[in-house]
C-alpha cells in the first residue's frame, strides 16, 4: 500500500536535489529533482519512492496531517508501524 503523506522540508544538503523532510516524526532523505517551485524549510511536499511528487499548501498539509493522525490513533502500534517500513 502507498500513502503520501504530507512530509515537511528540515533541511536542504549540498546536493541541491537533495532534502531531509519529516513524515509524522520520521525523517529521511528525499529527491527533489521532479519540483520545479522554489522550496524552503518548512514547505510541505508529497512523496512517492524517494521522489518528491508535489508540493502542498499549509492548509492542505495541516488537513491532511489531522486526517493521518487520527487514523493511526486507531491502529494497533505495529501496524502503524508498517506504514513506515
């Protein structure tokens, strides 16, 4: 299964296609090379396999975020767990 959740900009690296971003507390490196906007730290984008699919408003971010958080209110702690894995 995929989900793209909206994941947050932490930090950009030297190489430029390169960003940490933040999934509900987990951070990863990601590919930027698919988004041709201007990025900054704390931009929201959607992810797909590494790459970087869209970026998101704040507000489409922040609704989407509450909807996630609450699904995984009501999953047992290792299924939630597989959605990162």
């Amino acid at each position: 299964m995929c989900l793209c959740i909206p994941s947050k900009i932490c930090a950009f690296h030297d190489d430029e296609s390169l960003v940490t971003v933040d999934t509900l507390g987990v951070q990863r490196q990601i590919s930027i090379h698919l988004i041709s906007e201007k990025l900054a730290i704390g931009d929201y984008l959607l992810i797909h396999v590494g790459f970087a699919i869209s970026k998101l408003n704040n507000e489409e971010a922040q609704e989407s975020l509450i909807e996630y958080k609450s699904m995984l209110e009501n999953m047992s702690a290792e299924d939630a767990q597989a959605l990162f894995n």
